[in-house]
C-alpha cells in the first residue's frame, strides 16, 4: 500500500525510507544511551513495556471513545473501528479528555517503572513525566503534520525527550510516526525554527510534503510496524511527524505522547501543575476530525464553550485544507 503524510506520497526507495534502529542493548547502560541519542536523535526500544498493562490502557481509552460514538462498538472493541460520533458534538470534552489522560491504566504506560528507569539513567537523575499527557486517537484519513518539538516545550530545560507509545498495534499504513534521520542535526532547523516559542511566535507545521522536508532537513524517514510495548524516545531537535491513517478497515490509531525530564530544573509551565495552561483560551486537546469540513477544526486544540462543548466559528469550505493547525498541541 501506498504510504501518505498529510495526503503526499512518501518515498519509500532504499535510502528514502527505513526502520528504526533498535537500542534496547543500550538499557542499563546510561552512557550508551547518551552517546546514542546524542548521535541518532532517537531510541527506539521495541517492547519496553508489558503489553498487558498497554492493551489494558487501549481497553480504557476505546470504550472512552465509545461513549461518544468515535468507535463502533458492534465490533469487537480492540479493532477500533471508527463510528458515527454523534456524540462528539454535545459532549463536554473538557472532562473527556480528563478522564482519558488521567485513567488508571493509561497513567501505568506513560508512568511506567521501565520507562522511568530508562529516563532516570538517560538524564543522570530522578525524572518529572510531563504532568499534561497527550493520548491520540487518529481516526482513518487523518495523520500529523511535521515539527520538531522543541518550539512547544521550551520555557524550561533544554533537556526534554518525547516517548512515542503505541497503544496497541500500528502498522506503517494505520498511522505510524516516523522521524527523520540527521534532522536533530540541521543547520536550518537550529538557525530559525528551533529558536521559535510556538505560542509567540504563532508557528504553524513545517511543511506538507514529505519529499520536500527530506530533502531540506535530513535524510532516511525512519518508521516501521509498531506493537504493544514498543516505545520511541526522541529529543526536542527531531524532526517528526506521522504517517495518515489508510486502515483497510476503518481501525482507528492509538496512541500516546508524553514528555520526561529531570525532576530538579525548570518546568515548561504550559504543561506542568495542577492548572494547566497549555495554549491558553478555552481549548481542549481533541486532534483530528478535519473531515467536518470547518475550519476550526485543523487545529489539535479545539475552542469549547464554559460547558466544554465544541465550539465552531469558522467558515465551512469544502475540503479542508491541510497543515492549516494554528497551534500543534
Ligand atoms: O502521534 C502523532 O500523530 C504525533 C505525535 C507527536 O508529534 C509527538 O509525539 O511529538
């Protein structure tokens, strides 16, 4: 099957396109990692986690999604086939979304004692896990846009790293995230991009087309089938992005964002705290859905009223055009 990002083909040719190089005889070696990430930009340790505690936070999160009709569940739960989501409208997705990042076994993922180890001799020190969390419910058709995360985590250490979880199986074509080799390195990206404070300075995605962000920024896409378990860690320099979700049948990605860092330097007060900020306004973290044909909803934080329902304001305009999000996160 053809691979797409935000709708452009992606080229898979040998020297394009290839898996990630797996780092699990680094654990246990802190100066391995180090030296490791250093050089890659990522790590990418193949089942890290007990799947069951996974599976169990995948369980958790669909039959969340059910209740709003996001998932069909005439089918069987784990095959997470998109439903009608009527109830996406006059839901109050602001305790949704609560519910979803604070659930028991979600929080045993990205809280996870193997996890917080490899962080702990990663970094030298205890670890904070990002007190925001962002799940991600990628329903067929949808995908991300590329950026490197830097420019939205910035307002405390430099030291801050990504773990990318899959929530159970992605394959390539259900929407897994790829990264782009020798991007951490680019001259560009730390000359201007890098330097940007995403809510300041307003930032929109990098680029759409796959082809075109290679060329200028790095070299091989790096991406592969994911399973439970598995984990990709990643530093704030590297350019990334997912591939869009062409499910043959309707299987929604799921899957999780969660940022680490020491326990004793500078927070980012956007995303830490028991009030959190995130990128202000009245929003809440709901990707996706663009296929509603609004505007509004490009962007992964969706304007909601005091009751927590979505608001729309903007024009409907046909197809919507794509890496429009104003604000990624
Ligand atoms: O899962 C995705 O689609 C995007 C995730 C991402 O950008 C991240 O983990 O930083």
């Amino acid at each position: 099957m053809e691979l797409t990002a935000n709708g452009r083909r992606v080229d898979t040719a040998p020297g394009r396109f290839a898996p990630l190089e797996p780092a699990s005889d680094l654990l246990g070696d802190p100066a391995g990692l180090r030296e490791a990430m250093a050089d890659r930009g990522y790590l990418f340790f193949p089942r890290l986690l007990d799947a069951d505690t996974v599976l169990a936070a995948r369980r958790e999160i669909l039959t969340k999604y059910a209740v709003l009709g996001e998932i069909d569940d005439r089918f069987p739960l784990d095959d997470a086939v998109a439903g009608d989501r009527t109830g996406v409208a006059t839901a109050n997705l602001r305790a949704f979304s609560e519910s979803v990042r604070n659930g028991y076994w979600y929080r045993a993922v990205t809280d996870h004692e193997q996890l917080l180890g490899f962080y702990r001799d990663l970094l030298g020190g205890e670890v904070h896990c990002y007190d925001f969390r962002w799940p991600r419910f990628v329903r067929p058709g949808e995908g991300c846009g590329f950026h490197c995360d830097g420019p939205y985590m910035n307002r405390g250490t430099d030291r801050v790293f990504t773990s990318w979880i899959p929530l159970g199986r992605v394959r390539l074509e259900e929407g897994a995230l790829m990264v782009l080799e020798g991007s951490h390195r680019s001259e560009e990206l730390h000359a201007g991009y890098l330097r940007a404070d995403a809510d300041v300075d307003g930032l929109v995605w990098l680029d759409d087309d796959p082809v075109v962000v290679q060329q200028r920024y790095g070299r091989r896409w790096l991406s592969n089938d994911f399973a439970p378990g598995d984990v990709l860690c990643f530093g704030m320099h590297t350019l990334h992005g997912a591939l869009d979700n062409h499910s043959p049948t309707g299987r929604c990605r799921l899957s999780s964002d969660s940022r680490y860092q020491r326990a004793d330097e500078p927070v980012d007060h956007r995303w830490n705290g028991t009030e959190i900020e995130g990128h202000g306004d009245r929003r809440v973290f709901y990707p996706g859905l663009g296929q509603w044909n609004n505007e509004d909803f490009q962007d992964e934080w969706k304007r909601i009223d005091e009751h927590g329902r979505l608001l729309t304001t903007g024009l409907a305009t046909g197809t919507a055009p794509r890496g429009r999000q104003e604000a990624h996160r």
